[in-house]
C-alpha cells in the first residue's frame, strides 16, 4: 500500500477534480503490475495495473489506495473490470465519500466472492486526498493559505518591499504546491504591489487557474496577469464590468458584494459551481482575514524566515482583526518542516 501511495502522487496537479489513486498487484509476493491515476478522462489506477497484468492477474491480489469506483463516468467502473480480471482479494486504502460509490464498489467485489480487506493505511491514504473529499462533500473548494514572514511577523517592510523573504528553496516548494493546487488566488493589493505571474515554473508542471479579487475592476491592464491571459486562464471576481479585460482574454466572474467588497464566500461556491476543487491562496493580510474570519479555510502553510525588519510593516492577517485573544483561530494537527533556512509551519483550521 505504501508503494501504491507513492504512485498515486504521480497525480499531483494532473487528476483534478477526480481523486489521486495508485494500485499495485501482487502474485507469490511479486509485484506483477502497478498503476495510478495519471489524468483527468484517463484511465483509473486499477485499470491501468490490469492492462498491463493482462491474463497474470488472475489471483492476484491488489491494492489500492481508494474504494474502486462501481459508476459510469469518463472510465467504465473499476469494480467490474476487477472481477473480470480473476483478482482474489482487494486490500482498499480510502473509503470513497462520493454518494455514486460510498460502498458500492466494495459490494461489488464482495458479490463476486472477492475478498475485500478495508482501512489499509487508512490515515495515510485519506491525507493523500483531503482535497477530493473536501470537494466531494462541501459546497466549496478546499482552501489552503500561503504566506512567508520575517520572524517578527512582517510579509513587507514598511516601504512595500517584500523580495525576497523566504529563501530559494522555499520558493521552490512554491511551486510545487501551485502545480498541486487547482487555482491560486490573490487580493487586488497583490497586483498593485508585486505585478505577479502566479504559474508554476517547475518542469512538467500545470499553470494554476489565477484569480484576482478586485471589487471594482482596478486591477491594471498592463499587468502581468493580464498580458498573459490568453496564455493562462485568469479570472477576475468582481462586482463591476468592463469588457476591456475581456478582449484581453480575462474571464469576469461577477459575485455578491459584502461591506462594500467581494463577498468570499459567494465566490467560493461560485467557483465550486466551475469544478474548481482547490485553491492556494496566497493573497495579502486583507484577503487572509476575510478567509479566515468566515472560517472559510482548511490549510495553512507559514514559511517563516530568520529575519527581522521591524517598522510598521504588512502583516500576513489584517484587517480589522479579533478583538479578545481568547476568540483567536488556532490550528491543530500542525507539523514543521525545515526547508533550506526557513521554517515552514503546516497546520489544519
């Protein structure tokens, strides 16, 4: 099971909205066939191990990262093709929430007289799709926060300055996660001060959805976001028109306005609504607070650098903020990892 994790990662940034899967089959404890999810309308992980197993699949044992899916999409189910191929026993990871599987796959198998054993690492391979169940069961996408700060807290001096905070190999992990992410989302504020890109430049990577929040179409035309819409797809969430931005190649989301501003939360589910199942937001501390205030977010990764700028700097969270510490968000399940000279801080709303 532990190698069939590894296979389903070979999924990142390519699957989505569909989950990450790796199966692995087995004979005479011989690996004989593996396979994984490689993506979106390709085929499932279990059939591609049975392609290449062909006629030694049978007896075989498989296992498999996810509940084997027993419903007609883009693939034929995966349940069928295992009880034509002769496997003997299923060792299953995840349960599939999804209400067109949710234990229908595993009652096929079982029908057949295939023995299922279930929960195999279960933890471990429920971690590899936190974002696909999130997607499947809620109304919005998964939500993860980034950010890099000095270690008194600043993600810009007090003159703007915020290149660069986090040294190179963080920015490298950067990248990674907006090729894992399905959309990355940024404040107005973001392309004022900084004029991004927002891709993902690592090789054989996908290029993120890019979403500007901009209430009233301020966000220049010049920018680097718009030059390279054509290129990129690139939303603007707005409560304003211009059909400008359109020529350009920008598609205008037009969403509900709240205190005078984009109302996240409708934005959200607007974006759950075009299949979006995760974004990386990596906005400034305005955007932040009106995520984090609406508990409209799942991750956080802080990169913190080992640097002090002190001044009247920007800060990650702004905004209005809370006003009894006792009423502060706290994470849990939080992890650290050292990357390079920074620390980056993981942790779960």
């Amino acid at each position: 099971m532990k190698r069939a994790i590894e296979l389903a990662k070979n999924g990142y940034g390519k699957v989505s909205p569909n989950p990450l899967v790796g199966c692995v089959l087995v004979k005479d404890n011989e690996i004989i066939a593996e396979g994984w999810h490689k993506k979106y309308g390709d085929l499932h992980a279990e059939t591609m191990a049975l392609s290449i197993a062909k006629e030694k699949a049978l007896a075989c044992e498989m296992y498999v990262t996810l509940e084997p899916c027993s419903h007609f999409g883009k693939q034929p189910p995966c349940a069928n093709a295992i009880v034509k191929s002769g496997v003997k026993k299923v060792y299953i990871g995840s349960d599939d929430p999804n209400s067109l599987v949710c234990g229908k796959g595993i009652k096929i198998l079982q029908t057949a007289g295939i023995e299922v054993k279930t929960h195999v690492l279960k933890e471990e391979c429920d971690k590899l799709n936190e974002i696909f169940f999130h997607y499947i069961t809620h109304d919005t996408p998964y939500v993860a926060l980034k950010y890099a700060m000095t270690l008194d807290g600043k993600i810009a001096s007090h003159t703007g300055s915020s290149k660069w905070i986090s040294g190179e190999k963080s920015r490298k992990y950067v990248h990674l996660l907006r090729n894992k992410y399905t959309a990355i989302l940024v404040g107005l504020g973001t392309v004022l001060a900084d004029d991004p890109l927002l891709t993902s430049r690592i090789e054989n990577a996908k290029n993120p959805i890019r979403i500007i929040v901009d209430t009233n179409l301020r966000t220049p035309l010049s920018s680097n976001l718009v030059k390279t819409a054509k290129e990129v797809k690139t939303i603007i969430a707005t409560c304003s028109y211009n059909k400008r931005y359109e020529d350009c190649g920008i598609e205008l989301l037009q969403v509900q306005k709240k205190d005078n501003q984009v109302d996240i939360k409708n934005l959200l589910k607007k974006l759950r609504q075009k299949n979006i199942d995760s974004i990386l937001v990596e906005g400034g501390g305005n955007i932040n607070f009106s995520i984090i205030k609406e508990n409209l977010f799942q991750k956080i990764y802080a990169f913190i650098a080992p640097k002090f700028i002190g001044g009247r700097g920007k800060s990650p969270v702004e905004g209005i903020g809370i006003d009894d510490m006792n009423d502060a968000i706290k994470l849990k399940d939080i992890n650290y990892k050292k990357i390079g000279e920074d620390i980056l801080l993981r942790g779960y709303n």
